[in-house]
C-alpha cells in the first residue's frame, strides 16, 4: 500500500489541464440548458418557483453526472498509474545470486556431513529447482570472488559450487559483506536478490548491515547449522542485526522452497529508482463511463413526455 502512494502519478500529467476547460464547458452548459432561462427575466423568481414542476433535480441531476463523467475521462486519458512494468527484454524471473562461504569454518564434519558438503548438496536442489532461471555463484571467505554471473544453465552453477573448498581460496576470513557488495556490482541496475550459504556470518554485522543497506538488496541466509545449535542461534543474531532473513536448514526441500519464493517475490528492478515503464490503470475508470452512458440512455418518464 505504501508503494502505491509513492509511485502513483500520470503517465501523461498534460491531460489533466483540459479539467478546468471541462469544468467551464459544463457552467456554460448548464446556463445555457436550463428549460426556465427565459422565464427568468419575465417572472419573480419565487412565483417561477412555484410554479415549475422538478425542473431543478432532473436538470442538476443530469448535468452533475455529465461534469462526472467528463472528469473521470481526464482522468482516465491522464494514464493513472503505480506500477512499474518490466521490460519486455528483460528475463522473466528476478536473478539470485548465491554467496558461498568457503573458509575453513565449512570444513567442520560435526555433524556429518561437513558444512561445505551440504552446501553443495543444497545449490544443487537449488539449481535444478531454477531450471532455466538466472543463478549466479560467488565464492567468499576473506575475499570475495566472482564464480558465474547470473545464468540459465543451472547446471554449470551447480558443477562450479561443487568444487569450492577452502583451499582454493585465496585469503582466509569470513566476509560476506564484500560478497554483497560483489554480488551488487554484478546484477547491477536490475537488481537481484542473494542467498548466503555459511555456517556463520563473522564478527562485524555492522559491515554487513553497512553493504546490504546500501546495496539495497534483498538478502537471506541458509544456515548450514542444526536448528538447535548454538552456532545457528549466533548467526540468527548476527543476521537480524545485519537486516538479513535466515533459512533454517531442513533435510527436504522445504528451506529451498521458502527461498526460492522469496527470491521469485523481488522485482527485476528497484522499484522508483530505474523503471522507467509503468503499467496503465486508466482502463479501470472505463466501466465507471460505461455505466454513466447507460444511465443516459434511460427512458423518459410519463410527467417528462408530457411536458414534451
């Protein structure tokens, strides 16, 4: 509802001047239509009063539902509108982006299997729930590094996950912050949304929730911990204070299910920002003109064919 009231405008805000024009039109109008005008500057107004029979709620009635009915075309010629229309050219689903810890904290095999295990277990899921759909892969521990931009081939993303290890990582850490921030500098202005996939989140929340409030994206956290776990408690803790959703780990699909409608629910763009499409509701006022037309065709009523 709040995006409603901060995108609304008209996609052709000229049209709207042509009110005043409707508004005066009517005044003359009416003037000009009223049955008694010329009785008026022969007769007292009280006497020609009494004397006329409903002449004044059948003609204000008739001319208010004109000046309506011509206002709401304005409006309706205006182009009313809030929400943004993605482009024709763009993909049909937002992309994801999954960041990938890779330190030596996945190398943990309490419980088995290890931490990096399940993680290639889970991108997997991922990948072939995707289909078709733009994932991406980027692999983090003290560095942050580009695998796959956002691709169909779900495949090819789930093979690359499969072969991250902590030794092929270059510098030690935990920094998903840089991931963000890499993750960003590749979706762009279409935006995105991410998925982390960690045991942990390090030590600094206020770097991540520094890069997710400006990044702007939408971001969620697949804990690879056991629900009970302390370890899952203190990500959980960091994630709230970073602005991040968590996934708790599940042994079917139900965690990659929860995500991956999250991530269908992000818009291709950032809305307000970069859309430069929006969709037209001024066809939403059509049946309101309709019906006004039907009501003007109605048929006259014995008192009116008589003073015919």
């Amino acid at each position: 509802m709040k995006d409603i009231f901060l995108n609304f405008h008209f996609i052709r805000p000229a049209a709207l001047l042509l009110a005043p024009v409707a508004i005066g039109l009517w005044w003359i109008w009416r003037r000009c239509s009223d049955p008694l005008r010329g009785w008026r500057d022969q007769m007292d107004a009280e006497l020609l009063e009494a004397l006329a029979v409903d002449h004044r709620a059948n003609h204000r009635g008739t001319s208010t539902w004109l000046l309506v009915a011509w206002l709401l075309a304005i409006l309706a010629v205006g182009g009313p509108t809030w929400k943004p229309e993605p482009s024709p050219f763009a993909e049909d689903a937002s992309p994801l982006m999954i960041l990938l810890k890779a330190d030596a904290g996945m190398d943990r095999t309490e419980p088995a299997p290890s931490c990096i295990e399940r993680a290639h277990l889970k991108i997997s899921d991922i990948a072939k729930a995707r289909k078709g759909q733009p994932l991406g892969l980027i692999a983090y521990a003290g560095s942050a590094h580009l695998v796959l931009p956002p691709t169909g081939d779900t495949e090819a993303v789930a093979a690359m996950a499969a072969e991250l290890r902590s030794a092929v990582m270059p510098m030690p850490g935990d920094r998903p912050d840089l991931a963000v921030r890499k993750a960003a500098d590749i979706l762009g202005a279409n935006g995105g949304s991410l998925l982390v996939l960690a045991e942990s989140l390090g030590s600094d929340s206020e770097a991540l929730a520094a890069a997710i409030r400006e990044t702007g994206l939408s971001v969620q956290v697949l804990s690879i911990n056991s629900a009970n776990s302390a370890e899952h408690e203190l990500l959980q803790s960091t994630a709230k204070a970073s602005g991040a959703s968590v996934q708790v780990l599940t042994a079917d699909d139900t965690d990659i299910s929860k995500a991956i409608r999250r991530a269908a629910s992000t818009p291709l763009a950032r809305q307000g920002e970069l859309a430069d499409r929006w969709q037209e509701a001024g066809w939403y006022l059509v049946p309101f003109l309709a019906i006004m037309l039907a009501i003007s065709f109605r048929r006259e009523t014995p008192a009116q064919e008589a003073n015919a």
